[in-house]
C-alpha cells in the first residue's frame, strides 16, 4: 500500500495545532457510524494524509444527524460515502482506502500507525483487538452509552495494556445491561463531543504521550473525566501472563518446560549439524 506522506501535513490554517513535522502514515477507523465519522472528518481537516476506513454497513437516514454525513448518501456504504466527503471537504490531498466487507482473517488488516475502534459490537471490538495485537501502534478506543462517553487509549507495545484491554473487552461481553437508547438531539450532542475528545487524545499521543489511559465524557454535564488507571497495580496483577517470544523458535510458551525443552531441541540440531560439518578421521589418514 503506498503512502500520499510520511509527514503530518497541517494545513496553513490550523498552523500551530500540532507539531508540523511529526512522522504519521495512516489512520485505521473500524466503525463508521455516528463517533467513527465525526472523528474521521476532523481529523481529515488537521492534516492526517491517509485512512483505512472498515465498515460493512449502508447509511440509513438515522446516521445523518450525528455526523458529518448528506442526506442524499443514504443507501451508500458508509465507507464509500465518508472517502467522497474526505475527498470533497478538503483542500490537501488524501489518500482514503475503503473496505466494507466483514473481516475475517487477520491479512485483511493493514499496518497503520493508529487503530481507532468505534463498532457498535463489543465482539467486534474484541475480534478486531485479536487481529491487530500482533502489530505495532496505538489504539483508540471509543464508545458511548446514552449521554456517556468512554475512550481508551494505548500503545500496542505496551503487553500490560493489551492484557487489561482484552480482559475488559470479555467482562463487556458479559455485562447484562440493556443498551440505552438515545433520542436524536443527545446523539447529535455526544457524537460531537465524545469526537472532540477523541481528537484531543490523539494529539496528546502524537507527542512522547503513549501511556495507557482512560476518560469518561458526560455530554449531559459537559464533563471529561480522566480515569485512574493504576498502573503499577496492573503491572503486578498481570506481568506473570506476559509471554516471551522465545529466541529459539520464535514463539511463545506457556511454561518454563517448554522453553527448556525448545532450547535442548535447537541446541541438539545446532549440535547435530556442526558434527556433519566436521572433517571425517579418514581424511587425515
């Protein structure tokens, strides 16, 4: 996949917002709907040069309110429709992919340098986690209940985050909460502000800021509420479940056992070779 730039492209009239020669390829957005096209377009308007966009939905007139979406798009897939207002709405050139089938291999998912997850499924959330863990960059997280709004945000370096996440992603799955249903003026109002948020959280992290962190928006009260996290207390809860790439095979073990056991095999092929490569006692005879 080429890349439009390797640099933020800011443009002459938001001069001054980021630090204008931040290395930034692309933008990977999983749900296109009220919080994933709002944070999209903004931040096609700051000067993020290229998108990933996955989604497998058609625009139905209920998403018009909450984002940036026309009325005269209802019945596009929403990936389509959001590339033609990137490609519409801005000055700088962009490169938008678009992918609106259902992913269900891992190939299927791009190397970007931020994942931002904004499904309305919990399962989607978590199987899409599962096919990016392996790579490297950050994830955003963002989803909203009613009036609330929760964003998360993460370096995929970071194995103690990665942990916590899919944890909390399984608690999610069994949480027997009915979902909360919104009239539109609250849509409208929290899809802006959670989006706003979201932004403001991926500027941070452009910057050395790439700890694990979590915030709560109440639209109602016009609150952002930075979560404690606890990360030492993290770190001693789950360091043990982190698994090392072993230097032999390449893969991870469970147990100590089985990393002595790899070790003695590659040790033992290792040793095997090196005495065929050795001279026979007959060539010096």
């Amino acid at each position: 996949m080429k890349s439009l730039s390797l640099v933020l492209s800011v443009p002459e009239a938001h001069s001054g917002l980021v630090n204008e020669t931040i290395t930034l390829k692309s933008v990977s957005v999983f749900g296109i709907g009220h919080l994933g096209s709002n944070i999209v377009n903004i931040l096609a308007k700051i000067g993020v040069p290229e998108f990933n966009l996955y989604d497998f939905d058609e625009l139905e007139n209920r998403n018009i309110s909450g984002g940036p979406f026309l009325s005269s798009q209802v019945g596009m897939k929403k990936v389509i429709a959001m590339k033609e207002i990137i490609e519409t709405r801005n000055l700088e050139p962009k490169l938008v992919h678009t992918f609106d089938k259902e992913i269900k291999a891992r190939s299927k998912i791009g190397a970007t340098d931020y994942y931002i997850l904004a499904t309305d499924s919990i399962k989607a959330r978590l199987g899409i986690f599962n096919a990016i863990s392996k790579l490297k960059g950050h994830v955003i997280d963002i989803r909203s209940r009613g009036t609330l709004g929760m964003i998360y945000s993460f370096s995929l370096s970071d194995e103690i985050a990665k942990i916590w996440y899919l944890k909390s992603m399984k608690a999610q799955l069994k949480d027997p909460t009915e979902p909360v249903h919104c009239n539109e003026a609250n849509i409208i109002f929290s899809s802006y502000i959670i989006g706003s948020v979201a932004t403001k959280i991926f500027l941070d992290t452009l910057g050395e800021d790439n700890n694990l962190r979590g915030y709560q928006i109440d639209s109602n009260e016009l609150t952002v509420l930075e979560l404690p996290m606890n990360y030492k207390a993290l770190v001693k809860k789950y360091s043990s479940l982190i698994k090392e790439t072993c230097k032999y095979c390449g893969k991870s073990h469970r147990t100590d056992a089985a990393k002595e056991k790899c070790k003695n095999s590659k040790e033992s092929k290792e040793a095997e070779k090196t005495k065929k490569a050795m001279p026979s006692r007959s060539q010096f005879i």
